[in-house]
C-alpha cells in the first residue's frame, strides 16, 4: 500500500511504502554488487515503477 505527501519545501514527493516492501528492498540492495547499480532505495524504487510503467506502455515525462 502506497501514501503520498507532499510538501510544499521539497521538489519531489515522499511516498510511503509497507515496512515489510522497504526491508525487502533494504535486504536486496546492501549486496555491495547490487549497490552499485542502485546506490539507495530510493534510485531501486523509482527505476523499478519507471520500468513497470513502460511496459504498462505509460508515456513519462520527465522533469515534472
């Protein structure tokens, strides 16, 4: 499950995820070969939903 926030100070928006999904993800990327491709959840989450969304065939735009 998914909560977004916004905030009027930052130019992106935090989004909360299930405490198990975020151990996962934690779990997956402190192999020290998988750091190098994604250096935080943050960079494995957001490639994850943009790879998601174009095989879903979304049009993303970016710098909104």
């Amino acid at each position: 499950m998914f909560m977004v926030i916004q905030s009027n100070q930052r130019s992106d928006t935090a989004v909360r995820i299930s405490r198990w999904l975020d151990e996962a993800v934690e779990d997956y990327i402190s192999d020290k070969k998988i750091r190098v491709a994604f250096p935080s959840k943050r960079n494995f989450v957001d490639t994850a939903v943009m790879q998601l969304l174009e095989e879903k065939k979304v049009k993303l735009e970016s710098g909104k």
